[in-house]
C-alpha cells in the first residue's frame, strides 16, 4: 500500500490487517461531505434558533461525535483548514496529506458547508449574514479567526497527526479537538461570529448572499494563515517528526503556545461578556495540555510549575528550568494580553476584587482553587500511583471550570500567575 494512502489515516490508526481493506476514495468523500454538513446545519440551526448560551457547545460537541464516528473512514478534518495544515506539514516532510487529496477533501468540505447553509435557511426561511460583530473592524474579526484556526489545526495536528499517536493510540484525540471550538464560540466568537473554518464561512456567505456576499473570502485567508502557521509550529514543538530532535526551545515554545491561548481566552470571554467564560477558557486549557502534555508537560501555569518542582517528582525539572519556564508562561499571558486588548481597540478590564470582595475574600479564594488545581496535576499526571491515563487533560482543564465559576464572583478566578 502506498504511503500516499498511509498517511489520510490519521484520527485512527488501523492494523496491518484493517489497512487491507482501505476505504475508497468515494466513501471517503462521502464522509467528508457527511460530516461539513452536520457541522455546518448545527451552526446555522444554532444561530437562526437563537441558542446563546448552548450554541457554542453543540458546535462543538457535533464535531466531537461526528469525528469518533467517521475518523476510521477518512481522518474526519470536516475543514479545509486542517486537511491544508496536513498537506504543509507532509510538503515540509512530516506527516500528513498529499496536495491531490487535500484539494479533493477541501472541494466535497465547501459543498457539503454550501449544501448544509440552503438547508438551514429553507428549514427556518431565514438566513444570517457573514461579517465582524457590530464595532468590530475586518482586521479584528480576522485576527480572531487566524489565532482560533490555528489553535483548532495545531491540536489537531498534536493530538491526531503527530507519529507518536501510530503507536500510542489515544482516545481524547475528538474531545480535544472540539474543544477548541468551546475555546473560540465564546471568545472570539463575539467579535468574528467563530467560523475557524473556510467550509463553514463559504456556507454562511453563499446562504446569505441576498443579505451581501464577499466576507467569507477575508474569513478564508485568515483562516488559511492560521493552517499555515500550526503547521510551522507543529514542526518546531516536533521536530522528531520531521527527522529532527527535541531540544529545550521546542518545550518553551511549547509553555509559550498554550500558556497565551489560554490567556488569550481569558481576555476574550471576559471582554465579550461570555455566559461561559470558565467552562470556554477550561476547555482551552484542556486541549493544549493534550496537545502538548508529551512535549513540556503542558503546566502553562508558574504555580503549577512550582507544584511539581516541590513535589521532587520530576527529575528532569531542575530549579533553573523551572524559572525558564515560569519566565516563558509569564511572557506567553503579557502576550496574549496584549492581543486581546488589540483586538477590543484598547479597551481592558481590572485585575482586583470583585464587587464588594475584599481582599482577604480574594486570597482565600485563590489559595483554595490554586491548590486544587496544582493538587489535581500532581495526582493526574505526575504521580505513578494516581495517574488518570486518557483523562488528565480533562480532569485538569475542569478544575478551571470549577473554581472559574466557583469564585468568579469573588476574585475572578485567576488561579495562575500568568493569568494574573
């Protein structure tokens, strides 16, 4: 079997005796097409039913099953973003798609996102139109749909694409995918709408074009970019993949990275007024560490850091690289900072006590869900005994949600230095 067909199959990896019997090439398009079209019908089902506080979820949640469902057939991407991410990264040497079958997946992609845009729009005789929210520039919407394109292309380029999963087969590759759309539905998704998909821009706009037409075509270079950029840094936070070694850049790189999309998330949702900031900015962090959990450990937090230093656990943190670390996530969150207040056109938001906390309310607080955080890790992914296999992502990223919404109110629910 040629490695041309080897390399499609990535979300599941088969045996020598599945990979026999290879799909062909039409039920692989079928599944494409399959798959673009739920997404893109439980977008619009979604927006036109007036869904404001849930819509995010069931996007994403869709994409979750749709791809444990069709993954075995044709890799599942459902995004001409991510099939152009594969074939960069397979032009650069490492894994992925040839440019034949990413132009094929990308064309039955937007026809499955134009067929699913007619459909919803016949369903509730009504359509909605592509543009940045109200206020918001081109160039704002656009740096929203690069960074969440990126973020969504980049997991999954970790968590399915990597070589490591050939061997190390995982079972959170989908959750950790769709929740990159939980991350960006309520951040960005008050500025640009969320798109992180040219399939699912071109269907909006082409659905709509009686409202106007043409802003899918700024969406889509975006969107592009970001494919192109998780596709470099895929190559340096992996370098093992493309005949390279690891080195110490590749693990800061790795603590920049998801320490400023988790940042960057913090300030989105929290500018855009979310409904769903804790659970958004948990299920970011959630898909980072299982992006990145096998390059640096994925702490994204000094305090975590600090945790694991103490707990003598990890021979290979020494205080010197706990310091570069904590030096890196703290440069990553003024970063990400800066992004967003880019993004909202200067406008910020304090960090202090909220309403009528005090600080001795604040620092209790903080002390009480810091620890649970750092407690978690250690026992999640650093301890042999305690160890959660496929889930320690998830049982990490929730302690966000807890105490997110938990003290929220009282100090706002930093529980990391670079948060803060």
């Amino acid at each position: 079997m040629s490695q041309h067909l080897r390399t499609k199959h990535f979300f599941l990896r088969e045996s020598k005796a599945d990979r026999m019997s290879e799909p062909s090439i039409a039920a692989k398009c079928t599944a494409e097409f399959v798959g673009t079209f739920l997404l893109i019908f439980t977008v619009g089902c979604n927006v036109l039913g007036g869904s404001p506080i849930w819509a995010g979820v069931s996007i994403a949640f869709v994409l979750m099953v749709c791809i444990y469902a069709l993954g075995g057939i044709s890799g599942a991407n459902f995004n001409p973003a991510v099939s152009v991410t594969l074939g960069i990264s397979r032009a650069l040497g490492g894994p992925g798609l040839d440019w034949q079958t990413v132009g094929i997946y990308s064309g039955v992609q937007a026809l499955g996102g134009i067929a699913a845009g007619v459909c919803y729009s016949l369903l509730f005789g009504q359509s909605f139109n592509l543009a940045p929210a109200k206020g918001f520039s081109w160039y704002h919407a656009g740096l929203c749909e690069l960074l969440y394109t990126f973020m969504l292309t980049f997991v999954v380029m970790n968590v399915a694409a990597a070589k490591k999963n050939a061997t190390e087969k995982n079972q959170y590759y989908g959750m950790a995918i769709a929740f990159t759309v939980v991350a960006g539905a309520y951040g960005a998704g008050a500025v640009s709408g969320g798109c992180f998909n040219p399939a699912v821009a071109l269907g909006i706009d082409l659905s709509s074009a009686g409202l106007g037409f043409g802003w899918s075509l700024v969406y889509i270079a975006f969107e592009l970019v970001g494919a192109a950029m998780a596709a470099a840094l895929f190559k340096v936070v992996r370098p093992e993949d493309f005949g390279g070694e690891k080195s110490q850049i590749t693990e800061l790189v790795s603590e920049f990275l998801g320490t400023y999309m988790l940042v960057l998330t913090v300030g989105l949702n929290v500018l855009g007024q979310s409904k769903a900031a804790a659970f958004s900015i948990a299920a970011g962090l959630t898909s980072m560490i299982y992006a990145l959990g096998d390059v640096s450990g994925a702490h994204f937090n000094p305090a975590v850091t600090v945790a694991i230093l103490a707990s003598g656990r990890c021979a290979d943190l020494t205080p010197a690289k706990a310091g570069t670390y904590a030096g890196v996530q703290i440069a990553g969150g003024i970063a990400a900072a800066f992004t967003y207040a880019f993004i909202y056109k200067g406008s910020t938001f304090a960090l202090g006590p909220v309403g009528s906390s005090t600080w001795t309310g604040v620092s209790v607080a903080e002390i009480i869900y810091t620890f649970v955080l750092c407690f978690v890790v250690l026992c999640v992914a650093v301890s042999e005994r305690t160890k959660a296999s496929h889930l320690f992502g998830l049982a990490i990223g929730s302690c966000v949600t807890v105490g997110g919404f938990a003290i929220g109110g009282i100090s706002g629910g930093s529980l990391n230095p670079a948060v803060s």
